[in-house]
C-alpha cells in the first residue's frame, strides 16, 4: 500500500506544483494520475519515485516511510516515456542491468532476464540490440527491465506516448495483463483519459496541484464531482446546457431560454431548496432520447453535423448557445439519409432527458446531485 498524506511542492519562484495531496494505493491496484498538462501528475509521480523531494508533506510505503529515501532505496521499478535503453547493450543485458548492479552472477541474472522476458513475449528477441527493434518491442523490454527486479511498485511516466493508435492499444492490454498476473502495485501517468478508464482500478484526475476527485472510472464518468471532471472524463465529451431550477406546484422543473422539463423525483428531492439557482444540466450523448417532432419537455436542437460512425449515428447541433453531440438511440425512426438531409434544410431533432443525468452549480460547479 501506498499512503501520500498532505504532500505539497514548490519550485523557484514560488510556484506550488503540489497542494495538500492525500491519496491512498491499495495494495495490487492499479492507478492512474490523469490531467491535463501542468496538472502535477508527473510531479506526484517523481515525488513517489524519489527523483523530487516534497516540501512538505509525507510518502509511505506500507507502514515505512521513504519521504527522504533516495530512489535506489525505495524496491520501485521506472518505466519512462522515451524506453531509455542502452544502445550498445543486448536487449538480454538491458533486461538485467538493475540485476548487475546489485551483484548478481551473470547466469543468475540472464536466467531472471529469460524469464520476465517469457512473460512479455519477447523472449525471441533478447540476443538482439535496442536499435533492431520496434517501439512497441523497446517499450516491452523497458517493461521487463523494470520488472525484473520484482519491485514493491512500478510507476509508469506515460509509456505509450511515443506509440501509434493501434499499438497503444495493444500495449495497454499487455501492461494491465502483467500487472494483475505479478500483482504489484503500479501507478501510471498519463494525459489521456480513454487509457486511463481502460486500464486503472482508480483514476486520480488533478488540475492545478490538487485532486478533482478520486474515484473508480465508472463513478468518474457517472457522477464527477464537478464540472472540470465532467469536461475531462469522457469520449464524446459531456453535454452542457444551461438552466435554472423553478420550484411550482406541479413539481421542480429546469428551465431554460427555450424549454421547461420536469426534473425526475430523484433529482428533484436533492434540487428541493434550490429555487432560482443557476446550474448547468451534464448529459452524455446517449442520455437523450430523439424525435423528428417536438413534444411536451423536449429540447429543440439545430443540426449542424450528421455523422455516421459505422457503429453509430452522431448528430451535433446548437441547443441555445450551448453544442450538443447526441448518439442516436436504437430503434430511431429516422436513417442517416434522412438526418442528412433534415440538416442541409436547416432541420431539427427535439431531445428529451432520460431519468439519469447530472446537474452543477454554475457558480462554484460542484455536481448537486452527488
């Protein structure tokens, strides 16, 4: 398990990179620090391998605290954007470099080496030299070099950065194979939130030095804390459209410039002392039912763009001042011919919100429903 407890770090110039982060690793998992660029993901990371020294602030490892530990001292294993392998060594002797260095026989370390190898299918390719390989073949034997150690935790600094689409996939499968085959807790940085959700336990998404929210990637694309989570979590990205809530009679209703729907009891009991407030409606794209013909509570959106997937039809269009992507459900009336031509006349859908959907406080963009 690692524990990180109120860590915070300043560069020059009084810059605060980190502030008062908390966050706990249980034993075996794998985690992701997700965000965007000078977010402090990687900054968290160096401070766990001990490349930085916090400012404050405490790092354990199980019961032991390695704060001021260097990192030959801390059983980690590093795994870098950029492989970082030694050119005139074979891939044999790069797996087993760490292995040297702490004195091991040279048959002893090259059978760990043939070994970890086997793991990560690359085994044919040990009598070979780094610059006979491919990217996706340095980055398996980064891996292995990384791993051969058997480290108490590995870190991985956005290894798949340098690979293509295809291949970043691959990679990913390979990476989280290994990690619940050995069950060593892994840490990984990464901007890219599709990797994030598909190969950690827990995401950790940060924005200028504090964390957002830490959470399963299910409750982070479900139920974000707040609007930045909301906007950062999710492929298409979430839809926002602004309202205010009005408490009648008949019911809590989200009102808008140009409509009015009743809010669904769930919501509508957590919206209960909110009469007048400002907030912004989240909606994921296959979160809106559609029709050719308005109706009572249905939302006008103006086509833009018609876009066919091949999995699915994607319709974009203007909703007030917001842009709204809508995933057309199964079972539509409508084909892809006929959206395309209802968008060249300058046509519209009318969308309806299904029970399920997110509501923020334009203000602070704290999620109100939770």
């Amino acid at each position: 398990m690692i524990r990180i407890e109120a860590l915070r770090k300043e560069f020059d110039k009084g810059v605060v990179a980190l502030d008062s982060i908390d966050l706990t690793f249980e034993e075996g998992s794998f985690v992701a620090l997700l965000g965007p660029s000078g977010c402090g993901k990687t900054t968290t990371l160096n401070c766990i391998a001990g490349l930085l020294e916090p400012t404050s602030g405490s790092i354990y490892f199980d019961e032991q605290e390695v704060t001021n530990l260097p990192p030959k001292d801390r059983n980690i294993g590093m795994v870098f954007q950029s492989y970082a392998l030694y050119p005139h060594m074979k891939v044999i002797d790069n797996i087993a470099f760490s292995l040297k260095q702490k004195g091991m026989p040279k048959a002893e370390r090259h059978e760990k080496a043939r070994k970890m190898a086997q793991k990560l299918q690359i085994e044919h390719l040990l009598e070979r030299m780094p610059g006979e390989l491919s990217g996706g073949q340095q980055q398996r034997v980064s891996m292995a070099r990384a791993l051969v150690k058997e480290p108490k935790v590995l870190l991985l600094d956005e290894p798949m950065s340098n690979l293509d689409a295809r291949l970043k996939i691959e990679i990913r499968d390979e990476i989280r194979r290994i990690q619940q085959d050995l069950g060593v807790t892994s840490i990984i940085v990464t901007h890219d939130q599709e990797e994030a959700m598909a190969m950690a336990d827990k995401i950790a998404i940060l924005d200028n030095g504090h964390i957002q929210q830490f959470d399963t990637p299910e409750m982070l694309y479900h139920h974000p804390a707040n609007l930045f989570v909301a906007h950062f979590m999710g492929n298409p990205p979430m839809n926002f459209i602004d309202a205010s809530v009005s408490i009648r009679e008949d019911g809590t209703w989200l009102q808008g410039e140009t409509f009015a729907v009743r809010a669904p009891a769930a919501i509508a009991e957590k919206l209960a002392q909110m009469d007048g407030k400002a907030v912004v409606i989240g909606v994921r794209s296959h979160q809106l039912d559609v029709s050719l013909a308005p109706a009572p509570e249905t939302l006008e959106l103006k086509l833009s763009i018609v876009e066919n997937l091949g999995k699915e039809v994607m319709v974009s269009g203007e909703l007030g001042e917001s842009r709204i992507r809508v995933t057309m459900p199964d079972g539509f009336a409508g084909s892809y011919e006929e959206l395309t031509t209802l968008r060249r006349q300058g046509g519209s859908v009318y969308l309806g919100l299904q029970k399920e959907f997110n509501v923020f406080d334009k203000e602070s963009g704290v999620n109100l429903i939770g």
